[in-house]
C-alpha cells in the first residue's frame, strides 16, 4: 500500500475522532439540576458514588452558586472542580473564573 492510498483511507477515520472528541467535550451538565446518572456521565474523575454525594449535598444544603462550592462536597476537590469547569453549569450558565481587573494603563503628566 503507498503513502496515497493509507493517507486516503485514514484521513476519514481520524476526522471521525476528532469530531466525536470534540462532541464529548461540549457537553455540560447543570449541577443543580442534573441527576447523578448524568453528573457522572459528563464529568471527569467523578464517578457514581461522588455523582450521588453532589446530589445529596445539594439536597441538604440547597443549590450552588458557583462551581467552586463543589469542592465542600466530600470526594470533591478543587483539582476536579478545575478539571471540570467548562462542563459546568451553575444557574443556567457556565461556570467561568473571574477575571482579575485591569489596571488602568499609567497616564502620563504633561507639565508645560
């Protein structure tokens, strides 16, 4: 087989990859409404029992305001939380970092 042709016959296979990952990368899931089934389908390095722990905690302590109060779930720390941002939704939007202010650019003093 020559380069052509394995180039051809490849080439379809790893766009189908490519576009499966990036499926799977999009999805969301709102922690305030979704079920533990769903929680751990979509979210990373968590699985069954920390999915019911999120639901639980929920359950008992009301609905969270930001994807960082995951991490008062135990089995849940920061670095999932990290891991997880883009998945996350909190009250019908993702959860995104704040961003730190910009300093204003210094303004330089004309004296005349």
């Amino acid at each position: 087989m020559n380069m052509k042709s394995l180039t051809a016959l490849l080439s379809p296979l790893v766009l189908c990859f490519a576009l499966a990952g990036a499926a799977i990368a999009g999805e969301t899931v709102n922690i305030n409404t979704a079920d533990a089934g769903t929680i751990d389908r979509v979210l990373v390095n968590v699985g069954p029992a920390k999915a019911q722990a999120i639901v639980d905690y929920r359950k008992a302590n009301g609905a969270f305001r930001s994807a960082e109060q995951l991490a008062r779930v135990r089995g849940i720390g920061l670095k999932t939380v990290e891991k997880n941002r883009d998945r996350i939704v909190v009250g019908g939007q993702r959860s995104v970092p704040k961003a730190a202010p910009a300093k204003a650019a210094p303004q330089r003093i004309v004296r005349r």
